[in-house]
C-alpha cells in the first residue's frame, strides 16, 4: 500500500523528464476543466510555476500545490529531482520535494482562476480564496464573496470537499444534502447560487463519467419496481 | 357453523369479515412480509454479487447503497403508518456510483450526444495539421504548439478514466498543445491496435479519439530502490 502512494506520488515528478517538449502542464485529474489554460505555456521562462495552496491555514497556505503544475522540463532538474526522491524520508511526498527544491526560485501562478477548489462553495469564509498572491499576510480582503463572479473567473476546479466523496464514489442523495452549500439567507430572495453551482459541478462530472450497467445497478431499481405497487396502495 | 353462529348472534347486524379466508393475490402482493423478504433478497444478493466480483471499494459502494435502501423502506413504513400516501421520495435511489470493476457487460458514456457531434465533426480535420492553419489571430499563428503539452500521469483505473475526461474536455474545448498521458508499461504495449484489456481499451481510445500521444513509463517505487 505505502509502495503505491509512493509510486503514484513520484510519477507525476517525471513530467520533468519530457524534455522533448519545451514545456508541460500538470494538471491533477480530479477535476474539471472549464476553459482551456493555453496561455500559461506563454508566461516567462521559468523552470517551474505553481499556484499556492491557499487553502491551508497559517503558513503552509505559502507551499505551492503541485495540483497545476507548469515546467520546462530539463535534464539538469530531474537529475535533482531523482536525487530528491532517493533522499526522501517517508513522510515526504511530491509536495514536499517540490517546495523543498523550488519553493524558492517556482513562479507563482495565480490561484485565481487556475485552481478553485470545490469545497470553497462550502466554506464559511472567502478570505483565503479572496487574497491575491501578493496579499498574503494582509488583512484587507477588499471583495465580497460572489459564487457566480468566482465561479465565471474560474478555469479549473479540484474536486476537494472533505467528508463528500469524490464525485465518481458514490454519495448518497442525504448525504449530499446535508453537505451541500446553504443558501445565503441574508437577504430575500435567499441566494442559492453557490449551492446551485456545486451541485452542477458533481453532476456534470458524474455525468461525464462511464456509467456501468452490471447487476447491482440492476438489482437496487429493481427491487424499488417490485415493491412500489405495494407502497402505491399502502 | 361460523354462518350459523353468526346468524344467532345478531340479528340485522353485518357479518364481520372472516379472518381465515385465503388472501387474493393483490393482498399477496401487499404484504409486508413479501415486501420486506423481496427488499432483503435483492440486498444479500447483490452483496454477495459484490464480494465475489469486486474490488473492496465497490464493495463499500454496494453496501452504502443497501443501507440507503433499508432507511429508505423504513421510512416508507413510517409513512404508511401515519395514513399519508406521500411517499418519502418521489423517484426511486438510482445511484451513479461505480460498479463492481471487471468481468461485467459495461456501457461506456463520455459526454451527451451534442458533444458527440461536435467530435465527430472534429475528428474530420485532423491534429496533426489542425493548428498550423486553424489558428484565428494572428499570435496564435506564430506559435508552435507541438512543443507544449498538457500531461497526465495514471496508475490506477480510477485515475485512468478521470485523465481521458480531462483529455476529452481539452479536445472538445478545442484547446491547442499536445496531449500526454504518461502509463505504466505493463499496461498497454505502446502500438496496440487490437487492445483486450480495458485498461488498453481506454488507452487506445483516447489515442484516436481525442489525440493523445502515449508514453509508457516504468513506475518509480520507492521500496525497491530501499531494498
């Protein structure tokens, strides 16, 4: 089990080998990709560029997030890179080799609009989402929280929402209902917008998604045919 | 002997309805105890269905499922009870979790049938020399995309199936660097044309149809190289 983390966590590194290319976008696959990003493989040169996670509290909300990652692959930074790893204790993963080798000289990308995460629709406050890059540490946000502006600025959402399940588990319909944003009730009519996105990022994505037919799709309708004549009359 | 003593019980009074007789074959239907067996059946059946032929996390998803079931039939009990014929749920749970993962007749749906038709009308002109003529403004002109590209790395199926609809909304979005999809080469021999697997079916699929360049790679673990 710990050697597949690993190994999942390490091949996403190889991107540095690709020195065919010029330059590389990483994207992390749990997530949906709502415009196009081809003009970040036109920003300067640089040998690595990352959003921040800033999402996090305090100060590792100042690590980058290898969730988008934009590189000019060399040999010289992935002989580092492979060096790095050999060298890696158990707790660290890519993230932390990243920040440990770039965290000084990476770019930074800004976190708005290239990665929203999900649960920010959920999260009692915007602050964080808010900042700039350039603001952090900064008290003044300076901007309301509004979900149709963030979520229209927005090219690129990780599925991120702890404790819902990533969109291809299955969450059960009362379940999402308890976890969904709530309406802001502030002012009538209430504003459902966040909710209303939300829901539609899971649902685009499921939708997008295989859907399997095998028996136990077949057996759970099945049983709800057979006994809703029986609930019709009672 | 019941018509008799009933006769002589009562007069005028309306014979009650006898409990013995033989139950029709709607009151069959209705009753609690086939409802409760046929809901029990279905969920040990499909349970087992599950444990035989599926990973541990399927497993998890079919028995999230049967316990969603059970609460909801109790709940419908509840409302039967209270003599309200509004049932607790107006459409029946059909959830979109996955299913058990190999030896099952599976239907692959990637988007509706609008995006299908755009793809097909995509796939006419090709990658290959789609950017160098295609391009609108005229920066764009000036740039080669064939030295960019987006990457995925995949390991698993799970992880597989989210790269290739990524790919797939790049290609409908009509975004114009190449694609990358690094895997690991034990899954797909890099020219395959006939894949059996369905890992290599996938594969194979978002090659030609959503141009993406296969590289396969062998994967890094870090357990070897301690030992």
């Amino acid at each position: 089990m710990a050697a597949e983390t690993w190994s999942e966590s390490y091949t996403k590194l190889l991107i540095f080998n690709l020195t065919h290319y010029d330059r590389v976008l990483h994207l992390d696959s749990d997530s949906t990709v709502l415009e196009p990003m081809d003009e970040l493989f036109l920003l300067p040169p640089s040998p690595v560029a990352m959003p921040k996670a800033y999402w996090f509290d305090d100060d590792r909300r100042k690590l980058f997030t290898t969730g988008v990652m934009l590189v000019q692959p060399s040999e010289h930074e992935f002989s580092r890179i492979m060096s790095a790893v050999e060298a890696a204790r158990k707790e660290e993963y890519d993230m932390e080799i990243v920040n440990n080798l770039f965290g000084d000289s990476a770019d930074v990308l800004p976190h708005r609009p290239y990665p929203l995460v999900s649960g920010e629709f959920r999260a009692n406050s915007h602050e964080k989402y808010l900042r700039r890059p350039d603001s952090y540490g900064g008290d003044d946000v300076g901007e309301e929280w509004d979900a149709t502006d963030v979520f229209n600025e927005a090219k690129f959402v990780h599925f991120s929402d702890w404790p819902v399940a990533k969109p291809w588990r299955y969450n059960s319909p009362r379940f999402k209902g308890l976890q969904e944003p709530k309406c802001e009730k502030m002012f009538q009519p209430a504003d459902c917008s966040g909710q209303r996105i939300w829901n539609w990022l899971y649902e685009d994505f499921a939708s997008r998604r295989k859907v399997r037919v095998g028996l136990v799709q077949v057996l759970i309708p099945l049983s709800y045919v057979l006994t809703s004549p029986v609930r019709l009359r009672s | 002997m019941i018509v008799l003593g009933s006769k002589l019980a009562g007069a005028g009074a309306e014979p009650p309805p006898s409990p013995r007789r033989a139950p029709n074959l709607p009151e069959v239907l209705a009753s609690k105890l086939l409802r409760n067996t046929v809901a029990l059946l279905s969920a040990i059946a499909f349970a087992c269905y599950a444990f035989r032929h599926a990973s541990v996390a399927d497993f998890y998803a079919a028995a999230t499922a049967a316990a969603a079931l059970a609460y909801d039939h109790a709940l419908i009990e509840v409302g039967a009870g209270a003599m309200t014929k509004v049932s607790t749920r107006a459409t029946p749970v059909m959830p979109s979790f996955e299913g058990p993962s190999s030896p099952l007749p599976t239907t692959m749906i990637f988007a509706s049938a609008k995006t299908d038709e755009v793809r097909e009308e995509d796939t006419v002109d090709d990658s290959e020399d789609r950017w160098g003529d295609g391009s609108k403004d005229e920066e764009d002109a000036k740039v080669d995309w064939s030295r960019f590209a987006y990457t995925q790395y995949v390991t698993g199926i799970d992880y597989l199936c989210n790269s290739i609809m990524l790919f797939e909304s790049l290609h409908r979005l009509e975004s114009k660097p190449d694609r990358v999809l690094l895997y690991p080469s034990d899954m797909m021999d890099s020219e395959e044309m006939e894949p059996k697997t369905r890992d290599a079916r996938l594969l194979v699929q978002a090659r030609d149809k959503y141009a993406v360049k296969l590289l396969p790679v062998s994967v890094q673990h870090r357990d070897a190289a301690d030992s």
